[in-house]
C-alpha cells in the first residue's frame, strides 16, 4: 500500500504536484498543508489513495495525524466524503472540533464550508472526543486531570463532571490546584 511520497513539488498550492522518479503525482490537500510548500523544494508527503468511480486519487497530509484524522472522517462518518474531509481539516483545529463532540454541540462545525447542520450532527454522534485528541497529538488539561482521577477510582462522567465544575470555579488554576479540587468536589458527592 502506499504510505508516502517524497520528491520536488513542482506546482502548489493548488493542485499540489509532486515529482518523484519520473513521474508527476497529483496530490490534493488541505489548503494550509498546500500553502506551506514551495515550488522547487523537496519534501515528504503522508498520502491516501481513494479508489473511487472516477479512478484513483491521492489525498496528501504534511504529518501522520492529519492523514489519521482524514482516514477516521471517511472511515467512521456516514456521508462525509474526502472534499468535506478536507474542507474539515483546512477550517477547525482538532481540538475544536474534540470539545464540539464532547459537548455536543454541531454550532461550532457550521462555520466549515460543506458541513451543513446534518453533517455536523453526524460528526458529533459518530466521532469521540478521544479519537480526535489522540490523533492531534494533542493532551489538554482536562485530560491528565480527568486521567488521574479515574485512575484513583472514580468513573469517567463523575471525573468529567468535577473537572467541569473545579475549571469554572478556578479558571486559571494549574493541573494540581484542579486536581485538589476535584477531589473535593467528588469527596462531597460520596
């Protein structure tokens, strides 16, 4: 299977064409991947071939998550297709779009171009919040917090809900001050 490319980008930013051993290869990527490259430089590309009724088409990624998060849109979203995969990547941020699937709430995804109020609510229900942080890379705050307390024992809804209510008592506390917090809060529930 094909993983990467690596040659001259010979035209950008759109279409991306990349030249690698002879022959020119046609890469369609997210606009701000698209804009990093310079003509005439040599790089490495994270790229996805789409078979499809109009023949192969390459779908082209600068790191491993952005092709990660690409491949979980088309994979595990009824209706999104590459162009609403792209348009996705090249308008939020991962962890944009982690706190809309967390609070579930599809207002935040209707600013991207393509995703009308259908789509984003089949982005919400299909997508967890964890599948996305994890592909940006990505750890907040909220994660080793809410990651501490349940391995002290408490369940997944009673950490998240104590962290929800610790961060909007202490908005610029530190992970320890959330912490002791939180214990407090959950202390008082028991």
């Amino acid at each position: 299977m094909l993983s990467f490319l690596e040659g001259e980008v010979v035209s950008a930013p759109d279409p991306v064409i990349l030249y690698c051993s002879g022959m020119g290869f046609e890469i369609s990527m997210p606009q701000q991947d698209g804009q990093k490259l310079e003509i005439g430089e040599k790089r490495r590309i994270e790229v996805y071939l789409r078979l499809s009724p109009d023949g192969p088409r390459l779908y082209g990624f600068l790191n491993a998550g952005e092709k990660e998060a690409f491949c979980l849109f088309l994979n595990k979203v009824p209706g999104i297709g590459p162009k609403a995969a792209l348009a996705l990547l090249s308008n939020i941020e991962m962890a944009t779009l982690a706190e809309a699937v967390r609070s579930k709430d599809p207002s935040l995804l209707l600013k991207v171009p393509g995703i009308g109020p259908k789509g984003a609510s089949r982005l919400i229900s299909s997508l967890e919040e964890g599948d996305l942080l994890g592909i940006a890379g990505e750890e907040t705050p909220r994660d080793g917090v809410v990651e501490a307390l349940e391995s002290l024992g408490w369940k997944g809804f009673q950490a998240e809900a104590a962290y929800r209510s610790a961060k909007a008592a202490l908005p610029a506390a530190d992970n320890s001050s959330l912490l002791k917090a939180c214990l407090q809060i959950l202390d008082r529930h028991v």
